[in-house]
C-alpha cells in the first residue's frame, strides 16, 4: 500500500508527538527536583524555627551550586544527540561517559573547597548566631552528596541526549519517595535532628546517581562503548560546558540584582517580590521543559544532516512557546484571587504584588519564545552565542533595574525591567536564529 504523502500538517503532527513525548516527562522531572528542598523544609520545620532558618541558607548554598554546574545536562545533551542523530550510539554514549567523568572530578573539586569553607560561606549569608550551627552542620553533610548531584545532571543530559526523558522521570519520583522517607526514619525515628534530613537527602541523591550510572553502563556494554575516562574527551566536554557557565552566571546576576532593588524598595516590595518570583520560576519549568525536547530533538536531526527537519522542528516549538506563554499568562489573572491569598494575608503586599503579577503575565508569551530558542541554539552547539547574548542581556538589564528606586519606580517598574531584560533575550535569539548560523551539521559541531 503507497504511503501517503507528506504535507505540513503531517510534519506538524510529527514534531507534535515528539515534543510531548519528551516535553511532559522533562516537566514532571523538572517539578519533582524543588520537591526535595520543601520535603526537608516541612520535616526540618517541626524541629523549630532556628533548625528550619539553618536549613534554608544551607538549601540555598546547595541550589545555587546546582544551578551553576547545570550546563553539565545541557552541554551533554546536545553533544550526544547529535550523535544520535548520526547513527553512532556507541560514540554517543562515550560522549555522555565524558561528560559524567566531568561531573565527578568537579564534584570532587566542589567537595574539597566547599567542606572546610562552609561556616564561612554561612556566615556570608548572614546567618544568625542562633541559626547558624544548624546551617553549617546541613551543608557540611549535603556537600557530601555534590557529586552524585552533578553525576545526576550529567546523566540526565545523557539520556535527553538518546530522547529519553521517562527514565530521569522515574528516577526523580523515586529519588523523592526516597528522601522523604529518609527524612522522616533519620530526623524523628533515629533522634538526629537536621543532620538526619541532609544525611536522608545524600543518601537519596547517592541512590538516584546510581540508578543513572546502571542505565548508562548497561547502554555502553550493550554498544561496546568504553567506560574509562579520557582526557581529550573530558577536556572537550569542560570546553562546551564554558560558555553555558557563563550565560548560566549572567542569568543568575539578573535574578540577584532583581531581588537586591526589591530589596531596596522596602519590606513590602520585597515580600511581593518574592512571591512573584515563586511563581515566575513554576511557569519557567513549564517552558523549560519545551526547551529541553528542542535540546534534544534539534542535536538529533542536525547530527543527522537533516537541516530541513531542524528548521521545521524550531518553527514548531517557537508556536508551542508562543501557544504556551498565552495559556500561562491568561492562568495567571485568572487564578491570582485564588493564589495571592495563599502567600500572603497582609493587603498592603497584595496590592503591591497585583499590578507587578499583571506585567508577568502579559510578558510569558515572551518567556515562552525564549525558553524555546534558547534550548534550540543549546541543541545546536551554538553555547558561544549564547554566552554572548545574555552578557549583553545583563549589561541592558543591570542599569535600567539599578535606576528603578531613584526614578521613583516600584516593584511594576521592576518587573517592566524584568520583561525588557526576556525582550532583549528575544531579539538576541531570534537574530541568531533568523540568521541560520546555528545550523552546524553532523555528529560534531
């Protein structure tokens, strides 16, 4: 029987499927890695309010640690994909090995700076002298469990890599289950207080890491791919990952100069603020997870030459960001009297955070278009350019943010500042894209 011909609404429904497929997993994985820190904070909260004030500086230290070594996942999953798309599993899984040594030696590096450091880094987010001791004695357990952290980033970006996001799914569910029956057993049952939440939660960590490596040492024997490190390789993988530290850093200097204005705006700016960022970073892993199906789907078709399919498959997750942001946005106003009240009682932050929460809105379907030509460009290799754009994107941001309290503007002014900065995002990644110097085919870039 003649297969029917393609058109372009078969080719949508093609890359429909694909980006569902990979889309939704990557968001329930995606939610389930916050889930950690709140079941910690709801068991460490009844020990009392110095062990629970110790345990956020600490989780803190720790997310901004994982935040930073994040392009361990994202570099990875580029490079492996585009061998999959080339049809050479065995180098694609070699590729994914590289990146995973790369994660233990920083990991290793991490715990060796990190373990004598750690009251000082406490005492740099002022902790009190009550809170204090809980902090240090958190994070000196959890450093323990950086590199199965980062062993976890990088094997996840491993599997995105071969199309797979159920597995990372599964491992996070059961890496959550876990922790919270640790924290439970370890906290109450055993008598130790907050170490016991950190030892549960390394323990978890240790557990997820190594469900990860029986995955990928199961696919290398079954490829003939090798295990033992190399060091072109991990030099390799430690040059991509450069430029998406960079982009990762700018990104984290907006989000701190935000919260240090809202800061300077008062109490109640700030408290509003924070919320509102709650919230913005919820809708961010609804994109994200758009961003991360480009990542993988664009390595594919370009490691596989298929510039016309990479092509399409941007112009596809670009209406899926657009059609995104708008069901986000109108989410927003419609559920806000039902969400503000949940945050906060005092009308005086709810006024402040109404109109700023309105600007939000109006500006995901911005957000959206962004997160997805942003893990497009990240699918292609193209981290270079990123790490460009978004330094231009901090050195537009950081002087119309820091100018928001003289000029009189409030938290609404921000949060304009906080649109133009994803504005700026847009226009950087649209140029690029627009231009197809992305477009780098073969199973390297």
């Amino acid at each position: 029987m003649p297969q029917a011909p393609a058109t372009p609404k078969n080719g949508r429904r093609r890359h429909d499927r694909e980006i569902i497929a990979l889309a939704v997993p990557a968001f329930g994985a995606l939610v389930a890695e916050p889930l950690f820190v709140m079941v910690d904070s709801a068991v460490v909260g009844h020990l009392g309010t110095p062990q629970l004030a110790g345990l956020g500086i600490a989780a803190a230290l720790l997310m901004t640690a994982v935040s930073i070594f994040v392009f361990l996942a994202y570099a990875t999953t580029a490079a492996v994909a585009r061998r999959v798309g080339a049809g050479d599993l065995p180098a694609a899984i070699r590729q994914g090995m590289d990146g995973i040594w790369l994660a233990l030696l920083l990991g290793a590096a991490v715990v060796a700076l990190a373990m004598p450091t750690a009251p000082w880094l406490v005492d740099v987010f002022g902790a009190s002298d009550t809170a204090a001791p809980y902090a240090i004695t958190y994070l000196r357990i959890s450093i323990l469990g950086i590199p199965a952290m980062l062993v976890v980033l990088a094997a996840t970006g491993v599997l995105r890599g071969l199309q797979d996001t159920r597995t990372p799914l599964y491992v996070a569910i059961a890496g959550f289950t876990a922790n919270a029956v640790l924290n439970v057993t370890l906290v109450y049952g055993a008598g130790l207080g907050i170490a016991g939440s950190a030892w549960g939660t390394v323990i978890a960590q240790a557990g997820m890491a190594a469900a990860y490596l029986v995955v990928v040492i199961r696919g290398a024997r079954k490829h003939g791919a090798s295990l033992r490190p190399d060091a072109a390789g991990i030099r390799a993988s430690a040059r991509a990952g450069v430029p998406l530290l960079i982009r990762t850093l700018s990104l984290r200097a907006v989000l701190m100069i935000a919260t240090a204005v809202a800061a300077r705006l008062g109490d109640v700016d700030i408290a509003a603020h924070q919320i509102i960022l709650s919230l913005w970073s919820l809708t961010a892993f609804a994109l994200d997870a758009i961003a991360i199906a480009g990542q993988a789907i664009i390595g594919r078709y370009l490691g596989a030459d298929d510039e016309k399919g990479a092509r399409e498959a941007c112009r596809r997750m670009v209406e899926w960001g657009i059609g995104c942001g708008i069901v986000l946005g109108v989410l927003i106003v419609l559920a806000r009297p039902l969400f503000i009240p949940l945050f906060t009682s005092d009308p005086s932050v709810q006024d402040a955070l109404l109109p700023a929460l309105l600007v939000v809105a109006v500006s995901q379907p911005i957000a959206g278009v962004v997160f997805v030509l942003d893990g497009v460009l990240m699918g292609a290799g193209d981290g270079r350019y990123l790490a460009w754009a978004m330094l231009v994107t901090l050195a537009v941001f950081a002087p119309v943010a820091l100018l928001v309290p003289s000029l009189g503007g409030g938290l609404t002014a921000l949060w304009w500042a906080m649109t133009l900065m994803m504005a700026v995002r847009l226009i950087t990644l649209w140029l690029r894209t627009r231009s197809g110097r992305w477009i780098v085919t073969g199973a390297t870039r």
